[in-house]
C-alpha cells in the first residue's frame, strides 16, 4: 500500500464523494416523492392509477438498474430521446428507488391493524380523518424500518452509475486503476468512501427507527 | 425405608444476583407422586425445570437413582430419557403429526426401531381415545387432545419419573377433566411423579406428599391429606384460602 | 420503424449468441443461489449460538458485505484476491465467489430470523424429550424455520439474478455483454437497435424475476393467513 498514491488520488475522489452524495440524495428524494404518490394510489384504490401503479411496481422491482440505464441511455436515443448521462443515472434511480419506497409505504400502512380503522370509524371519523389521525402517522412510523433499509440501498445502487461513465466513487476508483494499475490503493479509497457515508448513516438511521417508534408507540 | 429414586440436597440457583432457589432439599421415592404447590412467583416452575437441566443451578446435589448427576451438557442428555417431562403450552412439533411426534425421541434418541415404537405409539394414543388423531397435525388438534398427546410422547420414552409443569394451566375447563384423568390413571400405574400445578382437588386426589414453596425455598414437606386438612404452616394456610379450598 | 433494427438481432449468430450470453446468466446465477444458500444456513445457524467471539465475526461479516456496494466487492474480488493467493481465475469464477458470499451472508440473516422466530418452547421440549443440539435442529428448528425463510429466500433468488448483470463489468460475456457488443457492432446504421436490443434485455429478466416474486409474495400471504387464523 501506497500511501502518497492515496493522497495523490485524494482530490479526485473528494469530487467523486460529493458527486455520489448528490446524486444519490436527488435520487432518494424523487423516490420518496413518486413512493408516496404510488402508494396513495394504492392504498386508496383510485382507478387507471391504481393499475398504472402496479404494473410500474412489477416492472421496476423485477429488473437490474443496469439494463435500466442501458435502457434509458442507449436505448431510447434511439426513440429520439437524447438525455445526459447524469440525468439518465438519476431518472434511473428514481424509478427503480420509487416502487421500493411506494412498498415501505404500502406495508406501513397494512401494518395498521382492522381493529384500529374501526374503532376509528366507530368514533365516527371521517375517511379524511382517519386518514390523518390514524392511517398515515401509524403508516409512516410503521415503515420507517423500510424507507430507511432503502436509502442505504439507494446509496449504494449509485456504484452502478459508472456503466455509463458519471464520475461517482466507483467510477472514478476504476478510472484511475485502469490509468496507474494502482488497485489495492484505489479499491482502499472506494471502500472507505462508502464506509464514511454508509456507517454513519446506518447508525444514525436506526437511531431514527427507535425516535420514531417510541414518539408514536411509547416503546 | 428404600433409596429415594431422586434426592435433591441444600440446591441452590440465581439469575445473575436474584436468588431464585435457595437450600432445596427433598427426596422422592420410586411410585411417589409428589404435588409442588406455591404462589405464583414462588419458583415451583423454575425448580421442577432444575430437574432435568432446563435451568442450570449453581450450588448443591442432585441424585437419580442412586447416581449424583454431573451438571453437565451429557449427563442432561442421558438424565432427559429416563425424566419425561409436560408443559403447560404442550409444544407439540407443528411439523409433525401426532404420531411422529411420539416416535421422534424413542427412534432418534433411544434409536429403537420405527416398526416397535410404531405400534406401541398407537396403542398409547387408543388407550386415551386419540386413535384416529395419529396422521393428524398438531393444529388440527383442541388444546385438550394437544396436551393428552404431549403426555403420550413423553411417554413413549419409558421415563421412570414424570415431571408435570402446570399442564391444565392453559386449557379451556372443559379440556381440563380428560388431562387430569389420564395423570390420575398413571399414579395409579405407580408411575413417580412431581406435579406443580393450582388444581388443589386434584392434588389432593393424587398426591401422596406435597412441598409447599414460599419465596424460593421449601417450607413444607408433608403428607398430601396432613397438608389440605391442616396445613402446616399460616403461609399455606393463607394459600389454600386465596384457593378457595 | 418497422425495420428499424430488430431484424438485426436475428441475422448471423447475433440471436444465438443472445442466447449463449443468457445461459451464462443463469448458469452464474443457479450456483450462485446453490452455494451462498448452502454457506447462509450454515452460517444462520452459527449466529444462534451464544458464543460471543464467533457472533461478533459473524456480523462483522454480515455487516462488511450490507455494506459494500456489490460491483466494489466484485472488484476486490477480481484485482486482490488472484494477486494475494496467486491464483489464476476466470471473470465467471470471481463473479461466483463474490456473489456466493454476498449471497450467504444476507441468507445467514434470513436463517437467523427464522430460527430465532421459533419458541423457545419448542426448543426446551425437544431438550425434555432428550435430543441433543443436532436432533433440535434437524427434527424441530429447521422443519419449522424453512417455511419461515422461504419467502426472504426467494426475494433473494430475484436479487442474484438482478445482481448477475454486474457481470458485464468484469468482461463475462452475460447477456448485457452480448447485448451491448451486438449494439457497439450495429447502431451506427441503425439508431434504434440499442432500443431493440435493452428493451427484450429488460424483458428477459423481468421474465425471470416477476414468477418468483409473485410465488414469494403467495406463500408469504399464507404463511401470515395460517398463523394469525
């Protein structure tokens, strides 16, 4: 291991650091936004969307992100449609990231137990309201585990941006190990970067889990 | 007087500080049937699992048939096949049907052969009423005919003392006449047996000695009859009235 | 549009090639499943244990493949492995190495669950009845833990599958390989091929992936019917 390799190295890998967190938090965002719009038009059955909805799920969920960019990138040019890479890599992230979130959120809501919707009813709420007082602050509690489990996951899927060559963090690992032979430095590096931005967040995200059961359940 | 078939001398067991059991001695003799009776939280349960190494203990002796038993991973193993042992959730194998539940232990762990246990399996479940239920799975079974099973596997092993832990505690009172029934059959087989459980009228019908247990240890060791008509000690006596018996 | 270039993918050897490129996929992905799933259960069953040493590794495994990336640990594999052991491997058996290992650690967490979801009630009866720490497995744990596992297992096999166009970056020529050689050989005549070629890419795995999902998702709404009724 060389060391002067590594910090030689260290300004390229800074961009590529702060490029992956960009990226992958524009891509978490848009996730959670189409995630929660699909899961609405799930949870209350509104018609033409609900079935659009499914088949967006079933589509997104049983296929790799990398054909996805492939398909984005390279093949719709051919459809006349022309996008960036970078734009490509977060389109391609938000429709995979969003059926996976509108699925935390889904199972956050069916975690709801019957008895909970009738008594509600029995009290004589409103669907309005039970919507607000019920269903979504016991839903969004519910699937804290599984929206959090996503954005590692989402962090994580970015790696595979550099088929199409945005100079994220494994990106640029394996541009400059193909430019200098240099693995054992470079591959330090890469895991490292994902190290600092996934162990903390994995802590903290837990840390957030409990918060939030405790502030809605009290346990 | 013959040699106790289980002596049990100064037995002592804490969960880290707390001190659940302190300075257990008792013997039970061949054909004994032993009723362990105590409040709730007086640690009859935790010591009847003592027994056969479900709870580890950390001072005193335990003897089985003469033999002082090594507190140890193999001597349990061994111990277990001569001790059978029922619970209060009966833990059928929801795996298995009723009758691989009772042909389990007898073919793995005594190693006899299917084709003996088999039948013996059979003729254990027609002698409680249970014989069309053999092909059965455990779910398809009510609580009762669950924990008659339960017994019937235990048995199958051919232990030499039984161990009962509340076994009627979770049955719905209809059910639980059958399982009381089938105990009673076995202490008149002589079958030795230590049987914690809150059915005072049953104790007293089966019972030939009970321990009364106050906060871990024992503070009565008496005649079953002596015991119901003029217990011992205020703290029994305060425990047969909260029953109201 | 008509001719614009799916005709292509069926000229020459193009479409066999396709094909070849495919097997390779699921040859990578059935042994993948094989030995990761055979290395998770020993491994789940481990992590029941109370020995603290061994739990502290075990995680620590766990943990190292949740959370790297699959395409670094892929490279790991493939630049340091063959240089610390002097070993000479094929792309295909570096994939089947790491994706084996990635495989068996998220399925030593499925097995765990599951394992650790049957009562102790079960455990301390089959001790009553005698049987020793292999019988409590083989005859109580694993028959009751495995149709607990099941659905997680199968999500699993939808994401080797998933994980097997990672391929393409170490030079196997998996499908997305073949597919992409195929366009880089034929797009410049014909724009629209790359559409052609990525959409029945997408087909296939959708193909592969949606049947398992779906026969997950059933067993797992019986599973959870059949406990709560």
């Amino acid at each position: 291991m060389d060391w002067t390799v590594i910090a030689q190295s260290l300004p390229q890998f800074t961009a590529a650091f702060w490029l992956t967190l960009k990226l992958s938090a524009i891509g978490i965002l848009g996730s959670l936004v189409v995630g929660a719009l699909v899961s609405l038009a799930q949870y209350f059955r509104l018609p033409g969307l609900r079935q659009l909805a499914m088949v967006y799920i079933e589509i997104s969920r049983n296929t790799p992100l990398l054909v996805q960019l492939f398909f984005i990138y390279y093949g719709l040019p051919g459809l006349g449609l022309k996008l960036s890479a970078t734009v490509s890599g977060v389109f391609g992230l938000i429709f995979l990231g969003g059926s996976y979130m509108a699925e935390a959120f889904t199972s956050g809501y069916n975690a709801i137990s019957k008895g909970q919707l009738e008594s509600g009813r029995a009290l004589g709420l409103t669907n309005r309201q039970l919507a607000r007082y019920v269903v979504v602050p016991q839903g969004l509690a519910a699937s804290v585990p599984a929206l959090a489990a996503n954005v590692i996951f989402l962090i994580k899927e970015t790696s595979i941006f550099t088929v199409i060559a945005i100079p994220e963090l494994t990106n640029t690992a394996l541009d400059l190990i193909g430019l200098y032979y240099r693995s054992n430095e470079y591959l330090f590096v890469l895991v490292v970067a994902y190290a600092i931005i996934l162990i903390p967040l994995s802590v903290g995200l837990t840390w957030l889990e409990r918060r939030v059961r405790y502030g809605t359940f009290g346990n | 007087m013959a040699e106790a078939l289980l002596s049990v001398r100064h037995l002592e067991k804490a969960y880290q500080k707390n001190v659940i059991l302190t300075d257990i001695n008792f013997d039970v003799h061949k054909g004994e049937v032993v009723a362990l009776l105590g409040r709730s939280g007086s640690g009859k349960s935790t010591l009847i699992r003592t027994l056969n190494g479900l709870e580890p203990f950390q001072k005193g002796e335990l003897r089985f048939a003469g033999e002082v038993v090594q507190p140890k991973a193999a001597t349990w193993l061994q111990l277990r096949q001569k001790i059978g042992m029922v619970f209060q959730s009966y833990d059928l194998f929801p795996n298995l049907t009723v009758l691989d539940n009772i042909c389990l232990a007898p073919t793995k762990v005594a190693k006899r052969a299917r084709a003996e246990v088999e039948p013996e399996a059979q003729s254990l479940l027609a002698s409680v009423g249970l014989a069309e239920f053999a092909d059965r799975y455990p779910r398809q079974l009510s609580g009762g005919q669950k924990q008659r099973v339960a017994i019937v596997r235990a048995l199958a092993m051919h232990p030499e003392m039984m161990l009962f832990d509340e076994v009627t505690a979770s049955l719905d009172p209809e059910m639980v006449r059958g399982v009381l029934d089938m105990m009673v059959d076995l202490a008149k087989q002589d079958m030795t047996m230590i049987v914690v459980t809150h059915e005072m009228n049953f104790a007293r019908q089966v019972a030939d000695r009970v321990l009364f247990l106050d906060d871990g240890t024992i503070t009565a060791d008496t005649p079953a009859e002596a015991f119901f008509t003029a217990p011992p000690t205020a703290s029994a006596k305060e425990f047969l009235a909260s029953m109201n018996f | 549009m008509a001719h614009s270039g799916i005709d292509i993918l069926f000229q020459g050897q193009n479409f066999h090639r396709f094909l070849q490129g495919f097997g390779v996929t699921l040859r990578v992905a059935v042994i993948t499943l094989l030995i990761g799933g055979v290395l998770g259960i020993v491994l789940g069953a481990l992590r029941t244990l109370h020995n603290r040493p061994l739990q502290v590794i075990l995680r620590l495994y766990l943990e190292i493949f949740r959370i790297v990336p699959t395409v670094v640990l892929l490279f790991v594999v493939y630049y340091i492995v063959p240089q610390l052991f002097h070993l000479d491997m094929s792309g295909e058996l570096v994939a089947i190495v790491t994706f084996a290992l990635w495989t068996g650690a998220e399925m030593s967490d499925i097995v765990r669950g599951a394992l650790i979801a049957v009562p102790q009630h079960q455990v301390e009866s089959a001790q009553a009845l005698g049987l020793n720490r292999l019988q409590q497995l083989r005859y109580v744990l694993l028959p009751q833990a495995l149709p607990v596992a099941l659905p997680g297992t199968i999500n699993l096999a939808t994401r080797i599958i998933k994980t097997t166009s990672l391929l393409l970056m170490i030079s196997v020529m998996d499908i997305v390989n073949v597919g992409q050689t195929l366009v880089e050989a034929n797009s410049h005549q014909h724009p629209a091929f790359a559409f052609w070629v990525y959409g029945i890419m997408f087909i296939m795995y959708y193909i592969l992936c949606a049947p398992l999902s779906w026969w997950a998702k059933r067993i797992e709404k019986q599973r959870l019917e059949r406990s709560n009724g």
